[in-house]
C-alpha cells in the first residue's frame, strides 16, 4: 500500500480514550527491543514517525497512528522487559487486556519476533493469549537481513513450531532496514481488515434476518 498519510493520532490508556468511529485496528505487539518502532516506521514510509530508542520499556501507553485515514497501527507497550517495576508490568497488562477484549474495532494483531531467536516464554504467552481471545495473529519474523537468506525457513519453522502456530495465521519474512517483506505484510493487514469487516457485515445481516 502507498502511504500518503500518517500520523500519531491518538494516545490512550483507557477505553474511553481510543478512537471514535469506524476505522479499523491492527494492534502491533512485541518483546521490547525487538523493532515494533523500527517496523512501523518503515511501514509508513517514515524515518521517525513511531521514535525508536536504546531503552527498551519506553511504550507506556496505546499509541494509535493513523494510516492514510483509513486504517490504525497501535502500538502497544512491549513484553518482557525485567528492569520494569513489576507493578508497571502488571498495569500493562492489564492496559492491554482491556483493549484486546473491549476494542470491537481491533481486526487482526500483528506479533514481531526476531527471527534470530526461537520464541521467548513471553511470546509464547502472548501467542497463546491472543489465540485464547480468538484474534487473527500476523507473525512478523524480523531482522532478517542478519541472518543468510538461506536460512530463513529453517528459522521460521522453528518459530512456527515453538508457538504451535495456528494453521489460520501467516508468519512473514521481514527487515526494516532493506524493507524485505513489507508488501507482503501490508497485503495481509488489508486482508484481514476487510475479511473480518465483511464477516462483521454478513453476522449484522443474519441477525436481522432471525429478527
């Protein structure tokens, strides 16, 4: 997709402070200092848009960008990060909790992991999670240009494998600094946008049938 568009549009902690209306959600979620920021930047054709820093922990909030007014990333605050205060950690979960279950505009989540690394626990636990609530998970196996190309099956597999992943989600190969994969994940994002809203539309019509 070409992005004409892009802004932080809204910051939030609670429900009351997400969006109005009807534009669609995909939620980006991650092990801090994988490159969530790095990834949104290059996404939208930005070098600073979504700030990348040395510090991982700095997301505290939900950050919803909005993409040429049609679609919004959100930026969740990343997992695993120990040097946080456990009571931080708790709160963020319990902020992203919220939104996962009460967010009737979120589509689909895309779930970054280097594809260096097999997945840690917390990714596993986020997976698992995600797929407990029923939410499309659009894997994005990042920093591919640090390992030989040849070896990128070999490393997804793996990363399949270990999350036991659901046959329904699509893991992609990607890198944010040569931009590999990026049409290829925006096609998904689009495709569950609108799969989900027509799926939406086809249930609204239903139930008005039985009434």
């Amino acid at each position: 997709m070409k992005v004409t568009k892009a802004e932080l549009d809204t910051v939030a902690v609670k429900p009351e402070g997400y969006p109005k209306g009807p534009i669609p959600e995909i939620a980006l979620a991650g092990r801090s200092n994988v490159g969530k920021s790095s990834f949104i930047n290059k996404m939208i054709n930005r070098k600073s848009l979504a700030r990348t820093s040395q510090k991982p922990g700095k997301t505290q909030t939900l950050n919803f960008y909005l993409i040429n007014e049609m679609i919004y990333f959100v930026d969740v605050p990343g997992y695993g990060f120990a040097k946080v205060p456990k009571t931080e950690r708790e709160a963020w979960g319990r902020m992203i909790e919220t939104y996962i279950q009460q967010s009737s505009k979120l589509k689909a989540v895309v779930q970054i992991i280097d594809i260096r690394h097999e997945p840690s626990k917390d990714d596993k636990m986020m997976y698992s999670w995600l797929k407990h609530y029923g939410i499309p998970v659009i894997l994005v196996a990042t920093k591919c240009d640090k390992i030989p190309k040849g070896k990128w099956q070999k490393h997804t597999s793996a990363i399949s494998k270990s999350l036991g992943k659901d046959p329904n989600d699509s893991i992609y190969v990607f890198s944010s600094e040569t931009a590999y994969g990026k049409d290829q994940i925006w096609g998904a994002i689009l495709d569950y946008s609108k799969r989900k809203r027509e799926i939406e539309e086809i249930e609204q019509v239903d139930e008005l049938d039985i009434e």
